[in-house]
C-alpha cells in the first residue's frame, strides 16, 4: 500500500463557535478523522473513511447532523446527507429526512441499494427503515432550548421580509454551523465525500440545501473530493464544489481552484461559506469565509492536525 497518497480532511461547519465550545469542536474533528485514517491505514476505502468520519460527527451533538441537528421552524430536524465516490462517479443522498441517527449511511443505501441518486422526505424515512435504520430522534435538548428561545424573537428576525432573516444569519452566525463533512483518497486512488447536516435553523419545513446536491455541497472525482459548509443557497447557485473540479480539469491546483471558488463565491455573493478537499495525491486543503471552521487532517504517514480555523 502506498500510504503517502492516502489522506482525509473534515469539517465541522462554517459560521461562529460559541465561546467555550471551541476546544470541544476542534476535539470532536480530531476524534473523528481518527476514525478515517485508521480506515485508511489498514487499507480501506474512501468511502468506508468517509463515512466513518461523518458518522463519529453526526453522533457528537454539538455538530449540526445527526443527533443534535438544527430544528426547522416546526421544531423538528429534517435532515440533509451525501456520499460521493470518484470510481464510477457513484452516489447518493437524501434530503428532508426524519428521525434516522445516521443520515450518511441511509444515503450511502440509496446509492448501493436503488437505481436512484436522492430520495426525500417521507419516501427517503420509508426507505430507511426497509434498509434497517430504527427511529431516532436527533432533538437535543440544547438545540431545544436554543430553537424555543429563537422561535419567541421569530418576529423581530423575520420583520417585513425573509432579508432580515439573511442579515440576522449573516451578524449571527453562530446561530446556524456546525454541518459536517469529510473528503479522502485511499490507497487504490479513489477520491470519495460525504456530507451531513440539519441545515440552518428556523428553516421552513421541506427545505432543502446543498449538502446532499451532487456538484454544490459535495463532490468526487478523479481529480478531487470536496465538501461545502455555510448558507445552502449560495453554494447551489455557484455549484461550488463542481467549480473546483472544473478549474483543476483546466490544470489549476487544489489550492489555487479552492482560492478562485471562495473569491467567486465572496465577489458574486459575499457568501459566509468555508470548503475543504483532498486532491488526488490526498494533499488537503481547507479555506473559508466565516470566522470559524473547525476542521481536521492528515496526509500519508503525517499525525492529524486539528483547528478552529485557516
Ligand atoms: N450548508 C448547510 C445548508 O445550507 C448549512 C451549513 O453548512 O451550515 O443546509
């Protein structure tokens, strides 16, 4: 096995950490690439690294996936998941899914198990539970109190128009984050990400962000894998993630395609976005717009490195 080209990054969501949570985030990411670079030591997949990364964060509940995901504006999770695999561009996601533990895994089904890319709401829970996947309520106490508090100042975030709303989450941003993701090359060369969130809080019921859109949130191919974190919306509109991958088709470099893509998404947008990925060679690179993005990675024969931001 050629351990140098083996490596993983992952992600904890754009946005603002709440004084105090700090270490406990970038603690959580170490943990969690733990997870994958065992994987990929012992010669795993990308995908199996992947998705054991994703599922140690979505099972931590100060990220935003899984258990302890954000509440939409009803007051309960839906949430939003992809896996993506560069060998056979293979993948798979679901979105506005309920009361699962592990939306990355149920995705991960969908893109072994059915013909179909994405399956959403009650069609994706139905789904779920025929592949095995037991209820679970992913609502957290914290993220309880957190939504009731909100919901109270919903008039005043709200105003005259859903503007202020994008302004409240632009000056608060730590009233959204903490999605997950995580991005890795293994030892045969196959690129693989993988995705999860509950999206951002207050969201109205069905929607849907970019987490689990094949080219916005995540992506794989043979030149890179990438995850995006940050206001869905923008990263639909600029496909962020496939933009990457187009600049290094033209020759660019991770570094330099991630560094045009964040420009781009700060020139056309000002979009409080963050993006991490691995090239083909497992070199890592992280980048983002928010003050905070904990995130964690190792490359080759390298120990992990862990922080809170670029
Ligand atoms: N990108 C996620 C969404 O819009 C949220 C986040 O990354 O904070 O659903």
């Amino acid at each position: 096995m050629n351990e140098r080209n083996v490596g993983l990054i992952a992600h904890g969501g754009a946005g603002k950490w709440r004084p105090g949570s700090d270490d406990d985030a970038v603690e959580g990411l170490r943990a969690a690439v733990e997870k994958g670079r065992a994987v990929l030591l012992a010669g795993g997949s990308a995908l199996d690294a992947v998705c054991a990364t994703v599922v140690t964060l979505e099972d931590n509940p100060i990220f935003n996936a899984g258990t302890g995901a954000v509440l939409n504006f009803d007051g309960f999770c839906e949430l939003d998941a992809s896996v993506m695999a560069s060998d056979g561009a293979r993948v798979g996601a679901v979105a506005a899914l309920q009361r699962v533990k592990n939306p990355i895994l149920v995705a991960r089904k969908v893109m072994e198990e059915t013909d179909h890319v994405m399956l959403a709401g009650e069609g994706a829970q139905r789904f779920a539970r025929v592949m095995g996947f037991g209820d679970h309520d992913p609502v957290t106490p914290d993220r309880q109190a957190d939504w009731k508090d909100k919901r109270e100042h919903v008039g005043d975030i709200l105003g005259a128009g859903a503007l202020k709303m994008r302004k409240f989450l632009k000056d608060h941003p730590e009233y959204a984050g903490g999605t997950v993701g995580a991005a890795a090359v293994d030892a045969k060369g196959v690129l693989a990400a993988a995705t999860s969130t509950g999206g951002v809080t207050l969201k109205l019921v069905g929607r849907v962000g970019d987490s689990p859109i094949p080219g916005a949130g995540n992506y794989a191919n043979a030149h890179m894998a990438a995850s995006a974190t940050g206001t869905g919306e923008f990263v639909m509109r600029s496909l962020a993630a496939r933009d990457i991958a187009e600049r290094m088709e033209r020759g660019a470099t991770l570094e330099a395609a991630m560094g045009e893509v964040l420009d781009r998404l700060g020139r056309e947008y000002d979009a409080d976005v963050g993006l991490i990925a691995v090239d083909r060679n497992g070199h890592p690179v992280a980048r983002h717009r928010t003050r905070d993005m904990p995130h964690a990675y190792f490359h080759g024969t390298e120990a992990i490195t862990s922080k809170m931001r670029v």
